[in-house]
C-alpha cells in the first residue's frame, strides 16, 4: 500500500467520521423539537377540552337558570335539575323569549302610566268643574245677591244644589267601582225574570227619555217569562245605565231597544240605539273610567263618566262577558250575557 493510498483512505476515514458528527449533531436538536411540539399539541388539545367543558356548563347553567325562573321558581331553587341537550341553542331562544316577554311588560307599563295620567287628569277634572261652580255660587249669595234679587238667588241655590248631587255621584261611582275592583262587594246571586226586570228598567226611565223624544222599545217575548242567575239589584245597575247612556248619546226622535236572546246555557241581553256612533279606534276604551269619545259634549250631558265601566265590571263579577259594537252615523249596541236559570 502506497503513500498516497493510506492518504486517501485516512481522508475518507475522516469525512466519514465528520458526516456522521454533523449527523448526530442535527438529529439531537430534532429530537427536543419534535418533543416540544408534541407537549404543545397535547396541552391545546387538553386546554380547549377543558374551555368547551367549561363553557358549555356556564352556558347549561345560565339556561336552566332562565328556565326555572319562567317556571315561576323561587331564586334559590332556579338551578334545578333541568338539562338539555342543545343548551347553547336552547340558552339563545329562552332569552329572545325573555327579551320579548320583557318589552311587552315595559310596553303593558307604559300604556298603564298613560292611562294613570288620564285617569289623574280627568278625575280632577270632573271634581274641580262642581267644585268652582258651587263655590261661585255660593260667594255670590254672599256678596248680598239674596237680597238684592232673591228669584235669581233661588236659581243659584238650585244650580249649587244640582253641582253638588253630582259630586256625589262621582264619589258614590268611585267607591262602587273600588269595591268591585277588591271583590269587596258580595253578589247575592238569585233566580229571577229577566224580562220582568227589563220592563221595570224601561217604566223608570221613560220619563228622561220623552224629554230628549227618544222611544223606549222592547223587542221580545214580553209575555213569556225568561229566567237567569244573577244579583237583580247589580243587573238593574246595569240595565239602568246601558240605557241611560243610549238616552244620553241619542239623536232627538230616536229610538233605543231592548233585546233578549237564548244561547245554550246563557241569555244575551242587547241595548241598540240609533244615536251617532261610536268611532272605531275608540271601542276598545269606552269601559274605561272617565274615558268619553267627545269630550265636550260629554259633560254638557253631565254623569260621572264612570257609568260604562262599573257595567263592566258587575258584568264580569258574575264571570260573564260584556261587548259594544258600533257604527259611527248608525248607532251603537252594548250587550251582555247571564247564566240562563231553569223555567222551575
């Protein structure tokens, strides 16, 4: 073997033992490379885990919470035991729900503060009109008006005594319609003609309604006895201001009916007039307190303005119902129902 052969092979001994060194060097840095990356790609896979898992029980929580809560469910016992499958998606539609819930209260509140103000602004309306006219009358008779002139002093009296039967009325309306509104007042539920009752209604009013020519007409089997369950004095009440009001809102030579239908278990009692109307925006509100359609004219006519809503309400005291159709320039019909009584 040569020189130059044992140079070649110790140069390729060398670059042999170089490569291999260089070979080791690199796999030794891959190694901690690859465990790093497998550690970071265990521990996301373990932390997003362990988020879902989170989330969805926060997520599960706030779900049973609102569900319990519109089960009526006390505070305390809101997290109960109700779980669903889908909690995100059930979590979503339960608080559109209450969202829409919500609006409509704010919305049923805010309706309810206006008719607060009205109810406040008509009620000290119709105190304050009495109230200044008596008092004006009252300090000219005593400015020396009685003596000076004592016919027109009497005409004073007279309207001072009219102004004050009307705040009277108003607050007899009041407290009846407080009283209905608490349950306070007690039906005495009895069995009685119906059509007897309509009979007396319409002798007793007759006298008003020949003032403004108005016709009292009742339209039915007035010979025959009809009989219903229902408190006489509370349903007279009502019959006396339905028809009162038709007599008041009446075209002079009008006419105002009285009518009686059989339902099955129920008797419909109607009274139609053939007065101006009513407008239809304003239907839905003439059983509120004090609400009148034309305002002006409303109290030239006088009443306490509350005749309509204590109907309303001795009606459904004895959980029947109570409705008003209308047509402005036709005439009006207010109707009711009763529990229809056996013949025996």
């Amino acid at each position: 073997m040569n020189f130059r052969t044992i140079t070649f092979l110790i140069s390729a001994t060398v670059g042999i033992a170089l490569a291999l060194t260089d070979f080791l060097h690199r796999q030794t840095l891959m190694i901690p490379l690859l465990l790093f990356a497998l550690s970071t790609t265990i521990c996301f896979i373990v932390l997003q885990n362990l988020f879902e898992r989170y989330v969805n029980n926060r997520i599960k929580n706030v779900y049973k919470l609102i569900h319990n809560l519109k089960l009526g469910k006390d505070l305390k016992d809101a997290l109960g035991d109700h779980i669903s499958d889908d909690p995100i998606a059930d979590a979503e539609r339960e608080v559109r729900d209450w969202a829409k819930q919500k609006a409509s209260e704010i919305h049923t509140l805010q309706e309810q503060a206006q008719f607060r103000k009205e109810f406040l602004s008509n009620i000290s309306h119709e105190f304050k009109t009495p109230l200044f006219a008596t008092q004006g009358y009252i300090e000219t008779l005593q400015d020396g008006l009685i003596d000076e002139d004592p016919d027109l002093a009497k005409n004073f009296l007279d309207k001072a005594s009219r102004n004050i039967d009307r705040l009277g009325y108003l607050i007899h309306d009041l407290d009846e319609i407080s009283k209905l509104e608490t349950g306070t007042v007690s039906l005495i539920i009895e069995r009685f003609d119906i059509h007897a009752l309509i009979k007396e209604c319409i002798e007793d009013l007759e006298s008003k309604a020949e003032k403004s020519n108005i016709k009292l007409v009742f339209k039915g089997k007035s010979t025959q006895p009809l009989f219903v369950k229902a408190d006489r004095k509370r349903i007279q009440q009502v019959l006396v201001n339905l028809i009162d009001n038709s007599i008041k809102y009446g075209k002079q030579s009008g006419k105002t009916t009285i009518s009686t239908f059989s339902l099955f278990d129920q008797i419909l009692v109607e009274v139609t007039d053939d007065g101006y109307g009513i407008e239809e925006k304003n239907l839905p509100r003439v059983f509120e307190r004090f609400f009148r359609t034309d305002k002006s004219r409303s109290r030239d006519i006088g009443g306490s303005g509350l005749g309509l809503s204590i109907v309303k309400h001795i009606v459904e005291a004895h959980q029947q119902n109570v409705n008003v159709r209308s047509t402005e320039g036709i005439g009006t019909t207010f109707g009711f129902t009763l529990a229809r009584a056996s013949a025996h």
